[in-house]
C-alpha cells in the first residue's frame, strides 16, 4: 500500500450500544446479584420455583394474549420472519420492486417474468417442504396466480383503475407470503408453571428514557392453576412487597383495582364508550381511537390536557357483577389481614388485554414519570384462549432496572448506611505481591488456595517492585497483601500486610487461611 493511501485510510469505525440498550458493568451487577438473590431466597419461602424460557416465540401468542391494539404488540415488537429462503425472498424485493415501477398497462409484459418466476420458486419450496403450507400462503399462491393471470389479458384497451387495483393486490399479496414462522423477541411473559418464577431480558421497542429501555430486565412471578380465593391474589403480592421491604426500597406505593370479568366489563366498556363519545371532539387521537378499539385504555392516559374529562368518567368498582365485587372485597380483606397497605385506583386497568379482576401496580420514589416498578394482576381465561384448558392465574412482573435505579437513589441519599443494599457484601480483598520466578509459582499455588476457601484474590500477572505493588493493591481496596520475595519461599515464613495500619506478620502457608478467616 501507498503512503498517500496508508494516510487514507479509513479510521476504524466506532461502534456505538443499540439505542435503548446499555451494559450493566461492576460494581454496579453486584446489586443486580443482590437484588436478584433476594428475589430467590424471598419466592422460595412462598413455595415458587425457578423456570428458564425461550426468549423468542411465535408473534401470534403475543398478539393473542397480550392483545393485537396495544402499544406493545401494535408498535413495540421486534419481529422477524424466521427462514432460510434467502433467494426466493430477493426474488420477492425485486418483483415488488418493479411491479411498484410500472405503473402503465402497457409495462405489464416486463412485470410479469420475474413475478412468475417468483410464483413457480415459491411453489417448488411449498412442495419441498420449505415454505410453510399453511392455509393463508396456499390461499395467497393461489391469488397471485390468478392475478398473474388476470394481468397477462391487460391491453391498452383494459381501464387503467381495473389494471391498477390488480397490480396492488397483486403486491400486496406477494408481500403477504409467510416465508417462515414470524417470531418476535419476548416483550413479557405470563408463564406456563405453577408458582414460578423468571428473570429475564425482555425487548420492547419504546422511546428510551430513564427506566425505559428497549432491552429491560423483569423479575416475573406467576401462579397458574388451583383455586382463584381472594387469598392467592393477596398472597402473591404480598410476596412482592415482602422483597421489595427485604431489600429496603422506599416509598413503595401499592395500588390495587378490580376490572371485573367477562360477564360485567362488557357491560361497564360500552357504558364508558358511550360516555367518552359524549367528551369524544376533547380528546386526542390516541384515546379518540381507542373510544372505537377499546375504551378501558383511555383510562391510562397520561395525556394533561384529558385528565379533567377521564376524571368524570363512571368508575368500574360501581358495575362489578355481584361475583366479582364480592371477590374485590375478599382481596382487599385478605390484604388487611396479611397487613399489606393499598390504595384503590378505579383507573389502573393496565395496558395489556388478558386481565380481568384484579389488578395492581407498585411505585417507588426517585423514578420520575417511569415509576411503576411492578406491575401485574389476575388473567383466569388465558390459557384457554391459547387453546389449553380452564386455568386460573395471576402474576406480576418487577421492572428490575427501575428497582436498581431506585434503590441507587435511595443510597445517594443516605451514603454511609451500611443496611444499604448498596453495600458490597464481597469478601475483601487479598493482593499478592511477589517477586522472583521462585515467588511467582508460590503465589499462584497461594492464590488458587485462597480462592478456593472463598477470599477475592488480585494475582498481578508480571513482576513488579513491592512498593509498586503494594501502592496498587492500595488503589484497589485490598484489605490485605500478601508478599512473597525469596527470603519467604526459603524460610516458609509468607508475611501478610493489613494495609488499613501497615501492621505486618509473619505466617506459614499451613496457617494463612485460617488466619485471614478469624480476622472477617
Ligand atoms: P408490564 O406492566 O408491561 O407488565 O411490565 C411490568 C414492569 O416492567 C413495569 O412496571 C416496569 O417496571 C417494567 N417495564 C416495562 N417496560 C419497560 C421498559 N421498556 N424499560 C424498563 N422497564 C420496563 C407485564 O410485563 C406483565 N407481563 C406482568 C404480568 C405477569 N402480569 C401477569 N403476569
């Protein structure tokens, strides 16, 4: 290469973290452990288990049970196609491609070889096994047929609208070829097991702000099966706030609702269209089109400018069918003896569809407008509706990276307090410092036996002076330091520092560990 071409050469590329993504690093993972650690002594105790899920499914089961019109499944997803018919799929683009640029009857001739080339290739992999023979992509193939069909009679003489209409369809039927399972990215999880529980990475694509990320981490619990007794809603979030007081968060603020159930929402849903039509030319877009797709959302508007009219709206707790007040008033009993304090919110309806009765969400202090840092409630019917039998069940979901952040600024504002969750519970640490090949195997041997009896070892990998060892085992924290010169390999006599007051002692290896555990 040219020095005049060398000097041009590109810089290398910065790679920058996907937007709403962020590494979590230490020492800050040590909480997330903490936290984490909690969360699995705690559920234990109310007899929950672990489960691992996919992190992946098909985008149907979330479009079910979380509900086609909701932000998450309508605008949030990331959702692919998952197949390997990389050619076919080019072949598609192209067609598309030129069937958009030929907008005349008379350009039909040069649309039509390489869509019907795409016609025959997609029917070879449907008959390969490859392009899933579902009923829509044999409906579809069929259509396209037809349309190619149709579009190969056009002349001059074929009215332009007629030409037009088909060439769209034709398009969009291309367009609408599964080519492979559409899966998304897990925006939830409702789970599968009786009392279990999750931690996991979830993926939503919102607008990222302080608590909202794209990739976010939930804790999640569920109980699926059994009985639906008042007592089990309690129970479950009462283990939730049991964690929550384990791990000291503040200003924690239960707020509980009941939605009642497919006998009495009905009922309520048009009594409140019929309502929000009344103020409809006052509200904005979003809420004008969710009077028509699905009213109860109108309720969790944050919009300023609504408030006034929501606040007027009639209020669920008033249209309950006798069966369900009566089980909102069993919850709100069950919580007083388990001496859980609430506060009713007729508006907390949630954002996701498969919820009925109760529901609630938990805030926190120091969060800003991201402040629901749990939120969940009962979804009897969910299961059924993915085709399994009858099953009662309800969960929650701990939004953990709000939890965090809550609880970082909990310990800004009282540094010191050593009850803090923010206070390392490491074993502290040991630095050895050697010198001299002979030390050098020494120091290995005693760092993979401190290691072994649990201390936190620094071994640095080449050989420095003591007292620039020592100066780095400062600057790291170590609480001690172990130095190892000739005259400690010769005589067996290792000498430990205690770098808080200098204070030096002699010991053999036989000893050091017990030595170092009576001194924690
Ligand atoms: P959710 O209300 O959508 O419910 O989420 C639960 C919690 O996850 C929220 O309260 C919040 O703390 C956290 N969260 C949600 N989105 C984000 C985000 N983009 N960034 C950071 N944190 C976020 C559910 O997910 C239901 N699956 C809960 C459930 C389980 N209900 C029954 N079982």
């Amino acid at each position: 290469m040219s020095e005049g071409a060398a000097k041009k050469e590109e810089k290398p590329r910065k790679f920058q973290a996907i937007r709403g993504t962020r590494d979590l690093l230490p020492p800050e993972t040590a909480l997330w452990n903490r936290v984490e650690q909690t969360a699995h002594e705690v559920f234990a105790t109310f007899g929950f288990g672990e489960i691992r899920l996919p992190i992946f499914e098909q985008t149907e089961l979330f479009a079910r049970s979380i509900g086609a019109d909701t932000d998450v499944v309508s605008k949030e997803m990331y959702t692919f196609e998952d197949h390997d018919l990389h050619d076919l799929n080019l072949r598609r683009s192209r067609s598309i491609t030129d069937i958009e640029l030929f907008t005349e009857p008379t350009n039909v001739g040069i649309i039509l070889p390489y869509a019907k080339h795409f016609l025959t290739e997609a029917k070879q992999e449907l008959t390969a096994g490859k392009l899933p023979r579902t009923p829509s992509n044999e409906f579809l193939l069929a259509r396209i047929e037809s349309d190619l069909e149709y579009l190969a009679t056009v002349t001059d003489a074929t009215p332009r609208d007629a030409f037009r209409d088909r060439r769209s369809e034709l398009r969009r039927n291309m367009q609408a070829l599964e080519l492979g399972p559409v899966i998304s990215l897990r925006p939830e999880v409702t789970a599968s097991v009786c009392r279990a529980y999750i931690e996991h990475n979830m993926h939503r694509r919102e607008r990222p702000q302080k608590g909202r990320y794209r990739q976010f981490y939930q804790i999640d619990a569920e109980v699926l099966g059994g009985t639906d007794a008042p007592a089990i809603d309690a129970e479950v979030i009462e283990m939730v706030m049991t964690f929550f007081e384990r791990l000291g968060l503040e200003g924690v603020q239960l707020h509980i609702n009941s939605i009642g159930d497919k006998k009495c929402r009905p009922k309520y849903v048009e009594l409140l269209r019929a309502e929000l039509s009344k103020v409809k030319d006052r509200l904005g877009a979003d809420s004008q089109r969710r009077i028509e797709t699905n009213p109860l959302r109108v309720l969790d508007s944050k919009l300023e400018s609504e408030q006034k009219l929501i606040e007027r709206m009639p209020h669920i707790a008033d249209h309950l069918c006798e069966e369900c007040a009566e089980n909102y008033r069993g919850v709100k009993k069950e919580l007083e003896l388990r001496g859980v304090k609430y506060r009713e919110n007729w508006r907390l309806v949630r954002g996701l569809d498969y919820y009925m009765r109760t529901t609630f969400e938990i805030t926190a202090k120091g969060l800003g407008s991201q402040n629901a840092v749990c939120g969940g409630g009962r979804y009897d019917g969910l299961v059924e509706l993915l085709g399994g039998p009858p099953t009662k069940g309800i969960g929650f979901a701990i939004g953990e990276d709000r939890l965090i952040l809550s609880l970082q600024e909990s310990a800004r504002a009282h540094p010191g307090d050593s009850g803090s969750p923010l206070a390392t519970r490491h074993s502290p640490l040991l630095y050895i410092a050697w010198m001299g090949e002979k030390a050098y195997t020494t120091a290995i041997r005693a760092a993979k036996n401190l290691r072994n009896a649990g201390f936190r070892v620094e071994l640095p990998p080449l050989e420095q002076k003591f007292g620039k060892a020592l100066g780095q085992a400062d600057k790291l924290g170590a609480r001690f330091a172990l130095i190892l010169g000739d005259n400690e390999v010769t005589s067996g006599q290792w000498t430990l520092k205690t770098l808080a007051d200098g204070k030096q002692e002699k010991l053999r290896e036989s000893d050091l560990v017990e030595h170092l555990k009576k001194q924690l």
